[in-house]
C-alpha cells in the first residue's frame, strides 16, 4: 500500500513471475483437508467501472465462487475496501456465498462471518472529525459525488474525472491532511482510482494475519489482489501464503506471482475447486 506522506518508505520488489499453471499446490490442497483462499475484489474478480454499485464480476466468476463455496474443505474469504454488505449485495448472483463465505470490508475493519454475525472497528472522535472535514471541504469545491463514506474510512473516487478536477480534489485533500491530519490516527493512502483516509491500525495486511492466525500453521493458503492496497496483504502472506497480482499487466509488486484476468484468474480458481473437490469426492467413496 502507497503512503502517500511516506511512499519511499517500502521499495518493493521487481514485477513478479507469471504464474506457471503447473504447481505442486494443487496436489497439496488435493492431500490436505483444508486450504484458505483470500480474494480481493475489484479489478481481482470484478473489472473496474466508473459506475461503482454496478461493478459485477467476470463472466465466469460467480460459478466458480459457487462451487468454492459449495466445498467444506475451502475457506473462502473475500477482502476488499469496500464495505461488506455492499460487497455482498454485488454478489448475489453467487448462490450460497453469504452462508459459506465470510467478508472482510472497509479494509479488514468490518467483519461479516458466514453466520451474519458482524463486527466493525470502533472509530475515535478525532478521526470523525477529521473525515468529516475533508467530506465537507471537497463538497465546497462541488464534487460532493466523489466521496464515499465507509463504516470506518473515507474514500474518494476520481476514475473518470477530468485531470484538473481531480488535481483539485487531491492537492485539497492532502493540505487539509497536513494540518490536521498528520498526526492523528489516520493515513492518507491511494489507490487505483482515489486517495483515502483510514486508520494506521487497519489494512488488508490486518486482515490477513488474523485470518492465517485462526488457522494451524502450514495451512495452505493464497491472497490474490490486484491494487497498491494488496500490497500490504502480499507482505503479510510472506511465506505463509501464496501471493498473486491479478492485473492485465504486471507491475512492481511484493506478490509471488502474476496472472492475467479473465483468463487465467479462471482457470486458477477452477484448479482450486478440482484440488479441493477431489479431496471431498476421496472422502465420499
Ligand atoms: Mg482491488
């Protein structure tokens, strides 16, 4: 993930490696009886729109995300920035998914389990304040529509406005951080399409380490995500679990491997639901 105020801080490394296809996780997830599969969002399963609440997946994807979440041996848990049952209402072409898969939103600060049950991490006072005052001071340059008030994080979206607007936004954004914000609780972070404000104790990479924490060590797990806010979640993995950067094209990233969407993100998900099937269908008979 991109500090903005810090952005030198963390050199990652050069574009990764293809993704080969031909592994030996498939016959470990096949051995084993049970394996973690972490997916960010959008751009990972959904191709990015301006028109935000209409961002559906793939083709392709809802029936796989179907059959992954049909397999008992699989943890599925989808990990994005937006807010969880916004994630979920995007999702209701998948049967079955909010019964089996469990949602971590607003960058692992909402918690929505399988079972409905929810959580979200307590915003402080000072952080409120801040973020109402950024909501107010870019509504004062009449671009009120950009921002999108999360359960505990404030972001704001420029993908599709005019270069100047979004300079504007960007150059109010960051001095009213500078004076009020630097040293409070939140950062002030980009991503592909805006900037947000979110607290320094929340990111994807949170998420992940209490995710692989609940598990024994050695469980087979992956993280694929496509966007600077994945960067931290690819940190996290390190050698715990398989890091991969879903985009057209690759670029400098800490994740193990690359892949290419649709395509390929098909035919890795569809691998995951044969590896983990077999293993079920073994137990069956
Ligand atoms: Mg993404």
């Amino acid at each position: 993930m991109r500090e903005i105020e810090s952005s030198e801080k963390r050199k990652m490394a050069d574009a990764p490696p293809r993704w080969p296809r031909e592994s030996d996780l498939w016959s470990r997830i096949g051995a084993s009886g049970r394996s973690v599969l972490m997916l960010d969002y959008d751009g990972t399963l959904a191709p990015f729109r301006k028109e935000r609440l209409e961002a559906y997946p793939y083709p392709g994807v809802p029936e796989r995300l179907a059959r992954l979440a049909a397999l008992e041996s699989v943890r599925l848990v989808l990990v994005s920035g937006r807010p969880a049952r916004e994630l979920l209402g995007l999702l209701t072409c998948v049967p079955g998914i909010g019964q089996r898969a469990e949602i971590w939103g607003d960058h692992g600060q909402e918690r929505l389990r399988s079972d409905d049950s929810y959580s979200l991490r307590p915003v402080g006072e000072e952080e409120r304040r801040l973020m109402d005052a950024v909501k107010e001071e870019v509504a004062r340059l009449g671009l009120s529509g950009t921002v999108e008030a999360k359960p505990a994080s404030l972001a704001i979206h420029w993908r599709g406005l005019d270069p100047q607007e979004r300079d504007r936004i960007n150059s109010a954004v960051r001095t009213l951080y500078r004076q009020q914000g630097e040293r409070s609780d939140l950062r002030l972070l980009e991503f592909d399409g805006g900037i947000e404000l979110r607290s320094k104790h929340a990111g994807k990479d949170v998420a992940v380490e209490q995710i692989l924490a609940e598990e024994e060590p050695g469980i087979i797990a992956a993280y694929l995500g496509d966007d600077l806010t994945d960067e931290d979640a690819f940190a996290a993995a390190g050698d715990r679990a398989l890091s991969i950067l879903v985009r057209t094209e690759p670029r400098e990233s800490s994740a193990r491997f690359w892949l290419k969407p649709p395509e390929e993100l098909l035919e890795f998900l569809d691998s995951w639901v044969q590896a983990a099937g077999a293993r079920s269908r073994r137990k069956d008979s």
